[in-house]
C-alpha cells in the first residue's frame, strides 16, 4: 500500500473511532425519529455542532456479482482501455454527518435551517494483495440543504419538514475515472411512531459536453430518491430507491435494503443488499448486486 493510502486508511480509522466515542452523544440530543434527527422542534442545539446525517457502518465484506474492471463513458475521456483486476469481495464503509449553520432563516414564525452536510462512501480492495490493496473508489458529497417545518397528515403520517439543497458528489479522481456531478435537491419527510419516509427528487446542473464525465448519469442513477425506514426494539430496516422516472431503455435505477440489530448499546450488526445502477459514481452505468456484512453506528432512525 502506498504511503497516502496508508494516511487515509489511518485517518479513516480515527474518524470511525471518533464517531463511535461521540455517537451516543448525538443520537442522545436528537433522538431516532426524523423531526428529532432534523431538530424540527428542538432550537437548543448550538450552531455548527456535529449531529447524524446519513447511517454509519463498516462493511467488513461487500460481495459484488459483477465487479466494474471496466468503467465506461459516454465521453471518450473517461474510457478506461484496459481491463483492470479488481476482487469481487472488499470492505466498504461510510461516514456522514451535518451541522446547522443558520436558524430561523425566515424568522422564528415560520422557522428554517440551513444545513451543511459531508459524506464519504469509501470501497476497499483490501482483501487483494496482488494489487497492494487500493481503494477502488471514494465518492465525497458535501452539500448545502435548506429545510423549513411542516404540519399535516398524509396518509396517515406527519409531514415533518420540506426542504430544498445543492448537491455536489464526485470520486476526486483524474480522466479516466473521473465522475462527479451536481445537484439541486428538493426534500420532503413524513413520519409515524415507528415509520419515517423521505422523497428526494432531484434536477442535476448541466456540464459543458466536453467535461461531462459521466452523460446521462440521471438516466442510471435516477431523478429521484425514495427513502423509508423502520425501527422497533433494537432493530433497524430501510429501503432506498432510485429511479430515472422515464421508460423504455431509460428505466433504470436501484434498491438499497439495510437490516440491522442491536448487540450493545449503539453498536449494531448491520447487512446490506443493493441491486441495479450507480453503487457507487464510477459505477453509474454498471448493474451489479451486492451484499455486505459489517458493523453500524448510525441508523436512518
């Protein structure tokens, strides 16, 4: 392993050490249900201190039925000619959180935050010696989410917060295996006692043809984004879809399942499923399965 990775590999180390020690801190301050984990009702939290956003977990193995040693474009660019000799076991992980950078944007009647939110989904060859154990991709996705509270039902469940955001998510990489796009992100989340259900549609911003890495991306990783997820007595189940939204040789997207248990206070065992487009950016157009088996820290709820 080269000396960077071993730098990363070491700050990812303490990063997942770090949120293990300050987790129950967090999920304390903002509980499991989604009005909790956005501080709809809850004004007392400082400004920029650090709170749960996206799940976090280690996948000690991630199984893939068709791993990508091929990535392709449609731009000419972004073409990898040679096949490359990737395993089709690795580690996967990921770390997430959010701060809120404003209150009350529209004054305290109506409410409204502004949030700042990084995520990192890491895969690792590291079961490969042949090829000295290398990431294989990281996808970075720092955003800007906009959020305002609601109050109605529908179908049966509470509308919690409407929010608008701008997306950015690329694998930090040089062509050819440069991916990367942005997004304008509008949200909308509802929930029950024991349910909690987020739509994420999504308008991505138009690059110039010639530094489009990866065209027509939305047509494979969607348009839109359907998030639920149930938790009960120490267990944990979630369902993410993705979908183009168009038909005929354009009706792609995907589905994510994770599951897990309880073992001791926060520490879950956690697996997950996922089937179709876009595992990760440097797969936006390879349909695979996966399925991993790992440890979590953070849930959706």
């Amino acid at each position: 392993m080269d000396p960077l990775n071993k730098i990363l590999t070491i700050i990812t180390v303490l990063i997942f050490t770090c949120f293990s020690g300050i987790s129950q801190t967090l999920i304390h301050d903002t509980g499991g249900k989604l009005s909790q984990r956005w501080q709809i009702k809850d004004d007392s939290t400082k400004l920029f201190k650090i709170v749960p956003h996206k799940p976090v977990y280690f996948l000690l193995a991630n199984y893939s039925s068709d791993i990508n040693n091929r990535p392709t474009s449609a731009n000419p660019l972004n073409e990898v000619q040679e096949p490359l000799s990737f395993s089709n076991t690795e580690l996967k992980f990921q770390l997430s959180f959010k701060a809120r950078v404003i209150k009350n944007v529209f004054g305290s009647k109506i409410g409204g935050t502004l949030w700042a939110g990084y995520t990192q989904s890491s895969r690792w060859q590291f079961y490969n010696t042949n090829i000295s154990r290398p990431f294989r991709e990281t996808n970075y996705e720092p955003e800007i989410m906009l959020t305002i509270p609601t109050s109605y039902k529908f179908l049966g469940m509470n509308g919690v917060f409407a929010g608008i955001g701008i997306n950015h998510q690329s694998n930090g990489r040089s062509n050819p295996l440069s991916r990367s796009w942005n997004r304008v992100v509008a949200q909308f989340g509802w929930e029950s006692q024991s349910w909690s259900v987020i739509a994420r549609p999504w308008w991505r911003v138009q690059e110039e043809v010639i530094e489009d890495n990866n065209p027509g991306i939305e047509n494979y990783l969607g348009r839109i984004e359907l998030l639920t997820a149930f938790s009960k007595d120490g267990y944990n189940l979630s369902m993410e879809l993705r979908h183009s939204m168009r038909g005929g040789e354009k009706s792609r997207g995907s589905i994510t399942l994770d599951y897990a248990v309880k073992v001791k206070d926060l520490l879950q065992i956690h697996v997950q499923l996922f089937h179709g487009y876009g595992e990760s950016l440097i797969d936006y157009n390879h349909k695979q399965t996966t399925i991993g088996l790992g440890l979590s820290l953070i849930q959706w709820r």
